[in-house]
C-alpha cells in the first residue's frame, strides 16, 4: 500500500505542467489538467481546492477562469504539494509496546520507559530523512527535468495543445 495518495502524484503533475521551459508560470482549468492527464475531473478539483487552501495556487473566476501558482515555481517543494493533499503524515505510530510486555507482572520497570524508545526513535529518523528529500526537490526542478529530457518539439505540442483546448490555435513557432 501507498504512503500517499494518488492524489499527491496527480497533484505533482498538474503543478509540474504549470511551468514552462523557462520557468514561468501558466494558467491551467482544472478540466485541462484533467484532460492533460486523463485522471478524474472531480478528483482533481478536489486538489486544487486543497492546493487553494494551502496558498500554493490561485484561481480565477470567469468563463477562462482557471488556477495559477501562488508561489514561484522554485519555492513550491513536493513536501508542500504532499501536505497539501493528505496532510502532514506520520509513517509511524508508537504504542509503547515496550512498556506493556507480558513478562513484566504487576508494575513495568523503570528502566523500560526511560527515554524514547529506540524503535520510535529509527522511524522518526526516517521520516525527517525523507521530508527532507521532498523538501529539496520543487516544481521547478520537475519541470526542467521533464523539459530537458523531452524531444525539442515538446514545449511546442504542450502550448498548441492548450491552444486548442481554449479554442484558438498557437502559432507554429517551430
């Protein structure tokens, strides 16, 4: 089973394809992204209210009405987008369990609750260790991955793309 959600990887998604080749930020509908991706309308407007909520976009009203990023694309980090969308996560959950062993008859000893326990300890590593991995990684960096390994065309199918779907077509600026 999954840590996070799907959500989080189509929340990825849509942030990443935001953002141009150069960085800058693009104004997507909801029913685009969708489209873009083939993943459930609803769902993602489901997203992007939350992504609203989180300040990392903004929306605009109106018959071309759609969400842009609040932020510059460097500063929205993966960590951000995956709070966004399931909110802050712990891996794990102690009971104490060392605290509750059946060897220990009517009183559990000191020594077994001191400090925190160790196995606690190790998980809670781990998850600073890899909130710090998806804090390092943005938007931006997503994006310029995508545009770098992508074929020198790519930027150019991306925007007649949008240009068909909002009604009128791109110049071919091949």
């Amino acid at each position: 089973m999954a840590f996070y959600s799907s959500g989080v990887e189509y929340g990825i998604h849509c942030l990443v394809n935001m953002v141009d080749e150069n960085g800058v930020s693009l104004d997507m509908s909801v029913r685009e992204a969708a489209k873009l991706q083939g993943v459930p309308y609803d769902y993602l407007g489901k997203i992007f209210t939350k992504f609203s909520k989180a300040g990392l976009v903004t929306s605009s009203e109106g018959r071309k009405g759609g969400y842009k990023l609040a932020k510059a694309p460097d500063e929205i980090s993966v960590l951000d987008i995956a709070q966004a969308i399931d909110g802050k996560k712990s891996i794990f959950d102690c009971k104490e369990i060392r605290q509750n062993m059946d060897i220990f008859s009517d009183q559990t000893p000191q020594w077994a609750c001191e400090g925190i326990c160790g196995i606690n300890a190790v998980m809670r590593n781990a998850q600073a260790m890899m909130e710090k991995e998806l804090a390092k990684h943005t938007v931006f960096s997503l994006s310029q991955q995508i545009h770098n390994k992508s074929h020198t065309s790519y930027t150019i199918e991306i925007q007649q793309w949008f240009g068909k779907q909002r009604g009128h077509q791109c110049e071919d600026q091949a």
